[in-house]
C-alpha cells in the first residue's frame, strides 16, 4: 500500500465522473488524494462524490475559512507528491501555460513543485487548436507528463480524439511517475503469452497461458525505470504503454525476435509459454477431414531459453519460469542448471491462487544460491520481486 499523496484536479467536463472511479481507484491503492475542482466541474459532478470516495475534503473555493489549514493551497502544494489534472480542460490548460491563478485548482497548481500529469478531454477541435497544442507543447517543456487524450465518440457527438483516457490507464501512469527507478539506464526483455503453432490456415496448437505474469513484469520494469521490449504471443491484454512492443505468434517468430533482441539487453526475463513442438508440416489449405483417424508430425520448437543460456555473456542476466504440476523444485533446478539461466521462477499448477489466467502467483526464486518461496501475492507484486532480484545478481555480476 502506498502512502503517497495524490493532488487531483477535476476541471469542468463531462469526463469528470471519470475522475470519480479514478479517485476510488487510488483510495483503494492506499493513497491519500485530495482533490480540487474548478467551479465548472461541480456542475458535472458534487464534491460530496469526490469528498465520499477520498475521505478528504474537496477544495473548490479559495476564500473557503472552514480548512484545517489557513493557507489550504501552499499546504497541500507541499505535501503533494503528484499533482494530476483529469479532466483538463483546453481552458485550464491554457491557464496553467500562462500561469494565470483564480481559483484554487490553478492557484495550488501554480504553487506546487512536485511533478505533474495532466490528461487533456475535449473536442476534437478545441485539441486540435494550435493555441492549446502550443500551450500543451509549452507544458511539455517545463517537463510536465501528459497522457494523450483517446479516439472515440465525444459528449457533443463528434468522432475524434479528445476522449480522456481509462481512469485504470491514469491509474497506470501516476504508478509510473511514482515509482522509484532503480532500473534506470538498464534494457530489459521480457517474453509473455502463448504461442500459436498452425497446422492449416484455420487450426493452430497452443496452451492456455493469458500473459498476464509477463504483462506484469514489462510494466513493472518500465515502472522501476528500465527500457523495456516486450515480445508478446496472442493474447487479450491491452498493450503496456512506455513500452516497445514485439507481436509474435509462433515459437519460431519468438526465437527470431528475442535473438534479435537479446545481445544489447541487461536483464532478460522469458515468462511467455513457448510450444515444445510445432507442426512437422503446416499445410497452406484447409486440411478437409476423412472418416479414420488422422495422425499429424509434431517436431520439436527451438529451446529459446536454452539458446540464450548459450549465448549470454557474463554481464547479463537470464531469468526463465517452470510451470510444473510435480516435483516443482527439483525440475525447475533442472531447467536452472540445464538452460544456464541465472533464475528460475517456479510455480506450480497445483497451488491455489497460482498458474494461468489469475492475477495472484505463488512462486519459488531459484537461484545458483539456493531456493526463495514467496507468499501468495499479485502478480505485480511477484514482477518487483522478480525484477528486483535480477537487478541484484545484475550488480553483482559487474561488482558493484
Ligand atoms: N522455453 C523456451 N523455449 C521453448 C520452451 C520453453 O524459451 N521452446 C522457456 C520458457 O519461456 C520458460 C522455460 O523455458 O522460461 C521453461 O519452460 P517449460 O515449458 O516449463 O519447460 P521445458 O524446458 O519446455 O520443460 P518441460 O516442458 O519438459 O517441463
């Protein structure tokens, strides 16, 4: 749980009932918001809404004299750790490029010096207007964080972009700017999802791994600072923003990418469920079924893993994963010592709260120094333990 606290401004658009479930979202995440309205945005929503889901008052008028604090705007300036505007408005985007301070939203905002993301909603033309581009460029420059207002169909039924972005992706990006960033300079490649091997233009063997782990692990080192490259199989995640993304489909597609990848990387982490086998033959037309039985050639796939075990120089890192349903640990050694990873996160299909598709994990870190279980937890929670771990024999492997 985080004890950070989270200034949220709230100006008047309709996407301010967004700014709702975003401020239960980060209630729910341990942070301590206190949000700001401009006068405009308690047309669309109450401040009791805001004040219920934060538990804090909501600040809206600077001549308010019933705050505990005397200077309410240069308090909360001080203490805030991020200062995020959702809605905002082309208006309060133009105030706060110049600077201008008449209410106490743009009066805080002006007095804060923690950093500051801003998620612009509005027409499409109003976004589009070279005086907000030019505001939102000026902002940019004084190293404000902006998240790109999305494509879609807007409150005054124009199609375009302006829509404000998901309160999960604001959840996302505020985690981002919070997070503290010892991956800083490091490159790191992660692997997630299935593949699909095809055996016609229709049929395809795969397995039922959802990414989420591997998800999970690209997002937390982009959070964590890292450059990050995320070769990813089929699967119905949202891509992870900050992050370049490599789609892939088969085990051959995923060894051809990640090779590519792999000498210029730090850490790398294979989390995706590669096929052990392919079709011997993929066949270009629709195979049409007979009356017996049809019996197809599988070959063995490419032991991605294992080949980068091969290559890896001394100064990087190699982490896979053991999905087993028996003898976890003495299998996954196997794979530690077999493939020359540096790691092996073991889980096993037999423990609750583990295994495909959940959002917990319990794994065991296995290393050449021995075996770490760790309890139930998310499988973020599992991505910082795995990436902090890497970063570790990382240091230690360059003596530092
Ligand atoms: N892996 C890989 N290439 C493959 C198969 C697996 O790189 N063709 C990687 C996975 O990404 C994972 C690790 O190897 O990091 C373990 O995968 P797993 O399928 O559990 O192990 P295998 O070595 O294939 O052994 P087995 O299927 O016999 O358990």
């Amino acid at each position: 749980m985080s004890n950070k606290v989270i200034a949220l401004g709230v100006s008047g658009g309709i996407a301010a009932y967004k700014a709702a479930a975003l401020t239960s979202m980060l209630h729910k995440r341990g942070y301590e918001i206190h949000v700001l309205m401009t006068k405009n945005a308690t047309e669309f929503v109450s401040p009791l809404t805001f004040e219920t889901l934060s538990g804090n008052r909501v600040s809206v008028d600077t001549f308010d004299r019933n705050f505990e604090y005397n200077v309410q705007h240069v308090a909360l300036a001080q203490k805030a750790d991020l200062f995020v505007v959702a809605p905002a408005t082309a208006n309060v985007i133009a105030k706060f490029a110049c600077g201008i301070a008449d209410d106490m939203l743009t009066t805080t905002f002006l007095a804060c010096r923690c950093k500051k993301l801003i998620c612009p909603a509005m027409n499409t033309g109003m976004l589009e207007n070279p005086a907000t581009q030019q505001n939102i460029e000026t902002l940019r420059g004084r190293g404000m964080a902006f998240l790109d207002a999305a494509d879609g169909l807007l409150a005054c039924g124009d199609v375009g972009k302006g829509r404000l972005a998901e309160p999960e992706e604001i959840a996302d990006y505020i985690e981002e700017l919070l997070s503290p960033k010892p991956l800083a300079g490091c490159k790191v490649l992660v692997t997630a999802g299935p593949t699909q091997e095809s055996m016609d233009p229709v049929r395809f063997l795969t397995n039922h791994s959802t990414g989420k782990m591997g998800y999970a692990l690209a997002r937390q080192a982009r959070n964590l600072g890292a450059e990050v490259t995320l070769v990813s199989g089929p699967v119905a995640l949202a891509p992870v923003r900050g992050v370049r993304m490599v789609p892939i489909r088969s085990a051959a597609e995923m060894a051809a990418a990640v090779k590519g990848a792999f000498p210029e990387q730090d850490i790398t982490i294979k989390a995706a469920a590669v096929a052990d086998y392919t079709f011997a033959v993929t066949s270009d037309e629709k195979l049409k079924k007979g009356d017996g039985e049809l019996n197809l050639a599988l070959q063995r796939t490419e032991d991605i893993l294992k080949s980068l075990g091969q290559a890896a120089r001394p100064d990087q890192v190699l982490c896979g994963f053991a999905m087993e349903t028996q003898n976890l640990l003495e299998n996954a050694r196997k794979k530690l010592e077999g493939k020359n990873a540096d790691m092996i996160v073991a889980n096993s299909l037999r423990d609750a709260g583990a295994g495909f598709g959940t959002d917990t994990n319990r794994v065991t870190l296995l290393t050449r120094e021995g075996a770490e279980p760790l309890e139930l937890m998310d499988k973020e929670e599992v991505a910082r333990e795995v990436l902090t771990r890497c970063l570790s024999i990382l240091e230690k492997k360059r003596g530092n």
